[in-house]
C-alpha cells in the first residue's frame, strides 16, 4: 500500500533571517525536471497551518530558487511557514502501450519557523520535503521484471542522491527520511528489490 514520503531537515539555528536562505540551499540540491523547472509555486502561511495563506504565487514557467524565496522577503517571521513546489522527473509504468515514462512528479518543500504551529518544527523538522506517495520507489502492486527493477532503481538513486546531497551542501545538522505510516522505508526498498535478483 503506497504511503506518504518525507525528508524532515534540522538546522543548529533557523531564527528568521535563515529561513529563506537555508530554504534555497535545500532547493539548489533538488533535481528540478528538465520538462517544468525551477519553482512553480510558493506560499506563504502565517502562524498554523488553519489560518489563511498571506500570499500565494504561481510561476509559469518556472523561476530559479532564489527569486522565489525573494517573492517572500518581506514576510519573514518566526510564527511562519513557506511552501514552495517544483517537479522532479521520475519514472512511471505505462498507463497505456508498453513503455515506461520519466514524468514531472511534484515535491513540496516546506519551511517552519520556529514558533510556527506552537514550534512543530523540532518534532517535523526546520524543512521537511514532501515528496508524495512512496509509490514511484517501490511500486508494490507490479511484478518485478528487469525493466521494472531498473526504473525502481533509477528512481531510488535520485531520491538517495538528492538526500546526499543535501546533507553535504545545505548545513543540515540532522536528516530524517520518513513514511507517514512509521514504516522502515529502507527495509521496504531492500525487500522490494532483492525480489528480483
């Protein structure tokens, strides 16, 4: 059963002027998709995730991390979170015909100021990386065939490469890759893809 998929961030300090910054040193690590790049969306959200959002912005086409992160300057608050949304190209099965696709999958990158949500942000993390269902790592409901196990594989090496690097690059001092369902996601792919050999 497919489950949802998070890379929780925590930084040694995220007071109000490291907030954006920080941000964009995560976002310069994502692997934006060649078909929607950049940033397509950011958000702004004051105090709990209940309140109304003070700014929206879509971006078509998309814009560098930075000039996103700009558009928001000017709300910085620790009570505050700031979403911003970009794609990644991930392999998925056909739908119809016999070829596999890479296709724009979207990830939400979301920021919490430390006071946010009654300070939510040591429990989930300073930045937390959405990345939507675990589906496209494991693909559970399909048979594994050498194709599969492949587009499984490439899938996995972006996500692995990604985390990697932003452990290396962004100043992250603690990193948790997490599934809603508090399943051991790495036991999961080494069971899935052992599978096949």
């Amino acid at each position: 059963m497919a489950d949802s998929l998070y890379l929780s961030l925590w930084f040694p300090a995220f007071e109000e002027p490291e907030i954006l910054p920080r941000t964009v040193s995560v976002l310069r690590q994502f692997p934006f998709s060649s078909a929607q790049e950049g940033v397509t969306y950011m958000a702004v959200h004051p105090v709990a995730w209940n309140e109304p959002t003070v700014l929206e912005r879509r971006f078509r086409p998309g814009v560098l991390p930075g000039e996103a992160a700009g558009v928001a300057a000017d709300l910085l608050h620790d009570d505050f979170a700031y979403v911003f949304e970009g794609y990644w190209d991930l392999w998925s099965p056909p739908d119809r015909g016999d070829k596999w696709v890479l296709q724009p999958t979207l990830v939400r990158f979301i920021a919490q100021g430390t006071e946010f949500e009654e300070g939510a942000a040591a429990d989930t993390g300073h930045i937390q990386v959405d990345f939507g269902l675990d589906a496209p790592f494991l693909y559970e409901e399909l048979s594994l065939t050498e194709e599969t196990d492949q587009h499984v594989r490439s899938n996995v090496y972006k996500l692995v490469e990604f985390t990697a690097k932003v452990e290396k690059n962004s100043g992250a001092t603690g990193r948790l890759l997490w599934s809603e369902s508090e399943e051991n996601l790495a036991q999961k792919l080494i069971s899935r893809l052992q599978k096949v050999n």
